[in-house]
C-alpha cells in the first residue's frame, strides 16, 4: 500500500486526526463563534476567535498519557499527525508527505519545512523517538496499540527524511494508526509531563492560555502549510477558545439565542433545533449494545441463555426507547466513521425476536420453568443489566423495557445503574453479568482487544469471550495489509455476533448543530482544520 498526494477534492474532504479510542460514551462537544473585539489574532487565521466547548475538563493534555475523548479533541488544535484520513477512510499526506507499507512495516517520508512552535524543525528522527518511547512498555503509553503498534520499533534516515517502523506481529492499517500519533517535538518528548497545560507542536495552533475546569486559549500559528493533503490550513479563526460547558439544554438555548455558534445536542432538545430548522452535521456511532460476561459460573456463560435472552428481547422497540425513536438499525459493531471496512456485519446474524422459540432453546438446555421462573438445578436464571446513568433518561428507559420483559418471560432481572462513565470499572472488576456498553473504535483491529486475550486485570477482554471462529477470523485478517482484509474483519464481527458474544442494539447520529459557522466532524467531533465562519 502506498500514498503520495492527493486531488484538491480529496484535501477538502480530509477528516482530520482524531480518534474514539475504544470509549463507552460519546464526546460531548459545543462550538462557538464569536467576532474579535477590535483586537488581532497573532497568527494567520481569519480575525475572528471561535469558542469551542467541552462537556467536562480534558484533565491532562499530555498526547502520550491522555485519552479521554476530551482530551484527544482538544490536542488535534495543536498537535499534527503523519497522515490524515479522507472521508472514505483512506489515508492522505499530513506531516508524512509519502508512505508505503505492508503488514508488518511502514516506511514515512517526513515533509520538509514542517517547525514547531519555538521555530524548530520536526525531523524524521522526532518522529522515530516518539515510536520508540510510546512502544517502551516502561512508559506506559495507553497510546500503545492505538497508534503504535505493541511491539514497533522505528528508525530514521535522516539524508532521507525518513522514518521506518517494522514491528514483529501484524500490523494490517499501521498506516491509519499512524493519524492517530500527535507529533511531539525532541523538547516536549524530553519531558511529556510538563505538556499537561502547554504545548510545544507542529500543529495549526499553539496553546497559549489554560484555566483547568474553565477554558483553554488556542492561537493560531503563522507558516503552517502541512495540514491534511498539504493544506495551510487559510480562514482557519484566529483564535480558538475550548470553554467547559456541562449542560446540554443551556447550549441549546444559547445556540437558539444566537450566543454560541455550534452545539452537539443528541437530547431532547433536538426537537425544537429541528423546528427551528437549525442546520447540522453528523456522525453514526454505535449507540446499544448488549455485552455479555461468560466468565466461569455466570449465567451468561451458556450460550443458550445468551440466545434466549436476546430472543426474548424486542431489540427494535428498545432501540426506538433509547434513542427517541431517532436511532438506526446498526450495521456494525463499533467502528466510526471514516473506517476503512464497512460491511454490515449484525444483519441476519442475531436471534429473531421470538419468545417462544426462546422458551424451547431453554428446555432443550435442561431448564425448566417452575413457579414462572426459569431454572436449572435448583438455580434460578438470574441476571442484571449495567449501563452508566450518564447515558441519559432514554438509556435508563430502555434498560427497565429490557428488564421487565425479561421477568415477563421468567428470568429474574435488576437494572444495575453505575455512576456517569463508570461502566468500564463495573465491567472491569468481573461483578457482572450483562451490560450496555457500546464501544467505539476507528479501526476493525482495535475491537480485538475487548473480544480476544485475556480478561482484566492482564487484558481488557471484559466478557471473557473464547470465540474460536472470530480468533482464526481475526488471524488471517492480520495477515493482509489495510483494505484486502476487510472481508475477513467483516466476517470476524459476524461471528461475534451470530455467538451472541454481543448483541448490537441501535446506533445513532451525534448531531453537531450550527450557526455561524461551517465544519466537518468525525468520531470525536469537530475536525479542527474544516472550521470556518459563515453567512447565516
């Protein structure tokens, strides 16, 4: 596989260097435009300063150690990438202006002229350093595996500006991973703690100002011409301000005031936005799904509880609760666009909602219904459904529908509710027996780690899945570079599925509505280079 520069379409169409990173929730994000006040911007953007807000504090902002969705958003301000995304997922030139690959080894031809914010220049032996450091295990990057692969090891040619990462187990999109690395300079990787609340990088804009709990100041650099496809990233706002901003029905009412420019509204208040025809742009992520613990001992263990259970379950009227009735069938199990393989992998391959059919699975497996209650050798079918109370109203809802039918059924079943963002913790201390986690990735090989290997604490396998069709699946998938994998992948998330190892439920849209501005937004929400003011 190989890439060199792409058309002027393709540059305008370049997504950015985010990613979802394999979270339970969703980024909640707001924009805001404002005009200067009669003062300057002190680099080359349009004058104007746009606020952006987040839902809660990045916490650290350091791009080897941060990766909470805020926080990724945040850096894409100020740190650039080797290369960025198009809007069909392939990779296009950032700071990388050339590439080739294969499965095990990626050869990147750095860009000349590429400077950071104390006017040094970003060299391939930067680049080389930082691989190394994300790859040392003693560092303790979350980033490893992300946007490194686990056993990388990279060299520089400096006569040739180049940069070789060779690793000794597959890395079939080492290329995609690679918009996922926030470059550092040799400076800042001396001393990664100290980027907590300054930076020191090649992206379009340099940190000037940070208020933890209330806003982040970002400026805009002169010089830069190395954004995505080689853009300069013109019109870009002068300024940028990431303010928190907790309360999704007060960004809506400010968006409709006119206060702030842009807003992710995914509540009930899409409503009135709709009435009011404010324009949007979105993203579809995975919004339900069911995961299932089949550790020892635990009812969901046996498969034809899974597929009862799930049977049982009117999936779309659940779907409809959860998300207002503006949720969609999903075709996939966690990737967000823009991803490389798009197959649907969940049609056809989950039970049919058919209580009856449900009920004869059981007693062919040896339990019996006694008292209205399902049991077998002397045990009740017992379970509870977690979800994370951050989720919103709608999940809640929709997690009592799934319990009370259920009980309706004969199975003895509790709504477990954790407190906002928690779920990982439920699901990682093992205490569980089904939970509402979906999870978003960019690529099809970042979801092996919740569905292979080994559960906590040695692994993030959560539901103790041994699926022996998606383990082979997944091996040969490895084996082949990027895109000429995709079938295999596709066919590796059938099997979970169709194993009930998962049960997708619904996905939805994550609505960025705007004002005032214009932009485009992937799975962690507004692409920074795409942000423009407009008429209207």
């Amino acid at each position: 596989m190989a890439g060199t520069a792409g058309t002027e379409t393709r540059n305008r169409r370049a997504r950015g260097t985010r990613t979802a990173a394999a979270v339970v929730t969703a980024l909640g994000l707001v924009a805001a435009a404002t005009a200067c006040g009669g003062g300057t911007s002190a680099g080359g953007g349009d004058g104007s300063a746009v606020t952006v807000a987040v839902a809660g504090d990045p916490g650290s902002l350091s791009p080897t150690t941060a990766l909470a969705s805020t926080a990724l958003a945040m850096n894409s301000f100020a740190y650039d990438t080797l290369v960025h995304l198009d809007a069909d997922g392939s990779p296009v030139p950032g700071v990388a202006e050339k590439w080739s690959a294969t499965t095990t080894s990626a050869t990147f031809t750095i860009r000349p002229g590429v400077t950071c914010e104390d006017g040094s220049a970003l060299t391939a032996e930067d680049v080389a350093a930082e691989y190394n450091h994300i790859a040392d295990p003693r560092n303790q990057s979350p980033m490893l595996g992300l946007s490194v692969p686990v056993t990388a090891v990279a060299k520089a040619d400096k006569a040739a500006r180049s940069v070789t990462v060779t690793t000794t187990k597959p890395a079939p999109f080492i290329v995609q991973m690679a918009r996922l690395l926030p470059l550092l300079c040799e400076e800042s990787l001396a001393k990664p703690a100290a980027l907590a609340r300054t930076t020191n990088a090649s992206g379009p804009y340099r940190l000037t100002e940070a208020v933890p709990g209330d806003h982040y100041t970002y400026v805009k650099r002169d010089g830069y011409s190395w954004g995505p496809g080689g853009s300069t990233g013109a019109g870009l706002p002068g300024k940028v301000v990431v303010k928190v901003v907790s309360n999704e029905s007060t960004a809506a009412n400010l968006l409709m005031a006119g206060q702030i420019s842009a807003a992710l509204i995914n509540g009930a208040d899409q409503d009135r936005l709709d009435a009011a025809r404010v324009k949007y742009r979105s993203v579809e992520a995975l919004f339900g799904q069911l995961l299932f613990n089949q550790a020892d001992g635990r009812p969901t263990a046996e498969l034809a509880v899974r597929k009862a259970l799930v049977s049982v379950l009117d999936l779309k009227q659940l779907g409809s609760v959860a998300t207002g009735g503006k949720g969609r069938t999903p075709t996939r199990t966690g990737e967000i666009a823009p991803t490389p393989c798009t197959g649907d992998t969940v049609k056809g391959n989950l039970p049919a909602h058919d209580p009856a059919k449900a009920a004869a699975a059981l007693t062919a497996a040896g339990w019996t219904k006694s008292g209205g209650t399902w049991t077998k050798d002397g045990k009740p079918l017992t379970v509870g459904l977690g979800y994370a109370t951050n989720l919103g109203p709608q999940v809640s809802s929709a997690v009592e529908l799934a319990v009370q039918q259920w009980a309706s059924f004969g199975v003895r079943a509790t709504a477990k509710p954790t407190g906002s963002g928690s779920i990982v913790g439920t699901l990682g201390g093992g205490d569980w027996d089904i939970a509402w986690a979906p999870i978003g990735v960019t690529l099809p090989d970042q979801l092996t780690q919740f569905y292979d290997g080994p559960p906590p604490p040695k692994g993030n396998n959560f539901g103790s899945v041994a699926n022996p069709d998606y383990r082979r699946l997944i091996t040969e998938a490895a084996a082949r570079p990027g895109t000429s994998g995709c079938a295999l992948w596709d066919a590796a998330e059938a099997a979970l599925v169709e194993h009930v190892d998962i049960a997708p439920i619904v996905s939805k849209a994550n609505r960025y509505y705007a004002k005032g501005v214009t932009f485009e937004v992937d799975g962690s929400g507004i692409v920074p280079s795409t942000l423009r003011r407009s008429a209207g």
